[in-house]
C-alpha cells in the first residue's frame, strides 16, 4: 500500500483558506488520493477524492502534482466548524485490499477566531 | 435519507464478558465494514461483509468475529473481552463493494467501548 505523510498539527484563521499537504510519494498510476475528516467524538466523514485532475465540491478543493506524488486539500474559508483530523488516504487497487483502509494520524487542523 | 447508526453509543464491560455492538448503514448500501480505533494504533480494519458474506478480514483474533443480516444491517461481537479491546469501534457503509477503489464509505459515531 502507497504510504501517506502528512503533518502532525497545523492552525488557520477563520475565513482563511486552510491548506492540508499530503505526500504521497510512492503512489501507482491507478490508485485513487482520498481525503476524510474526523470531528472529535464522530466517524470519520468523506471530504473528496480524485485521480490525476483536480477536484472541487461544495466541501473542498483537491489539487494533485502532475507526478501524483503529493497533494494539496484546500478549505477555502475555514471555519470554526472546520477544527478536525483530517486524513489523507490512498486506495489499493487490488480487489480485496481497498477495504483495508489505513488511515495514518492525519493532521490536526485548529481553527481559531 | 437517514445516516449510519451504531448502537450502542457507549459500552462498558469486564474482563472476560462478551459484547455483541450493531450497525445499520444507509439504506441501499450493502457494504458494513468494522474499525478499531484507539489513540495508538489509529484506524485499523477488522472486517467487511457484502451481500451477508464476509469479503475481507484485517489481522485481528478469531475473537473478533461479525455477521451481516439480509437487510445488510451488521453486528459484531467480540468474545472473551481483554482490556486492550478498549476503543471506538466504527462501522461504515457503502453502496458496492470497498474493494471498488471507487467507493465512498460513509462512517457511523461508533461505539465507544470500555474494557474494565
């Protein structure tokens, strides 16, 4: 399975975009770059995902480096809602393996007024 | 459309009991799948079951062990409880089968579990 770094914690103003990074430097062509948030006390909850092209939803932004060995998830103006963990997860390709998720520590992210 | 629901939300047991928790995904998902999470393992895979059979197994004892029902609603029961077994035990649905790299899972809160 792709390994993932990410920092242990990191902080952002309300109304600041808040930029996450992942490294994900041992990534294969096909697997998929999965972002989730994790708010104390409750499951984990799906941000986005993507491929090889950038992706945006009403959540979040994903921008993913043409070599797919890192990305970039962007909050565009964070709120205090916003304070969680956030993961960042490769997808195995492998059938059987997918469902094996490993999440990894994830980044703190604090947002504060 | 009504969420992932995990009940319950918290447990407390002894050394030794057994627990049985359940999970209910969303309706229309026939994927359940079970983690573990504790502050110093993280997020670990137990198992998924689709289609009432059980597709995936993480590295966890025989004592861990789970069944999915016709209505895809899921439980799991861990037997001969130690208190290392302490931890949020999260299920999670999704509409085919994880192994679809593809797949959205959605997370239910979990069931907080206290080993004593």
């Amino acid at each position: 399975d792709a390994k993932t770094t990410q920092p242990t914690s990191m902080d952002c103003a309300e109304g600041r975009a808040a930029n996450l990074p992942c490294n994900h430097s041992t990534i294969s062509g096909n697997e998929y770059v999965y972002w989730y948030r994790q708010i104390h006390s409750q499951g984990p909850q799906y941000i986005i995902h993507g491929l090889k092209n950038n992706e945006t939803n009403e959540m979040a932004s994903l921008i993913i480096t043409e070599d797919r060995k890192s990305s970039t998830l962007i909050l565009p103006h964070a709120t205090l809602r916003d304070t969680a963990v956030y993961y960042c997860i490769v997808r195995p390709t492998l059938t059987g393996t997918a469902s094996k998720l490993t999440f990894g520590t994830g980044t703190r992210l604090q947002v504060t007024l | 459309k009504a969420g992932v629901t995990q009940t319950p939300r918290y447990l407390i047991k002894t050394r030794g009991q057994q627990v049985t928790l359940s999970c209910s995904p969303i309706s229309g998902h026939r994927s359940v799948s079970w983690y573990q999470q504790t502050p110093g393992q993280g997020l670990q895979f137990l198992f998924e079951y689709f289609s009432e059979t059980q597709r995936n197994k993480g590295n966890f004892p025989g004592r861990f062990s789970g069944r999915q029902f016709s209505n895809s609603r899921s439980e799991m029961n861990v037997s001969t409880l130690e208190l290392g077994d302490s931890a949020l035990y999260l299920c999670a649905s999704s509409l085919g089968q994880v192994a679809a790299t593809n797949e959205k899972l959605f997370f239910g809160s979990g069931t907080q579990l206290s080993v004593l």
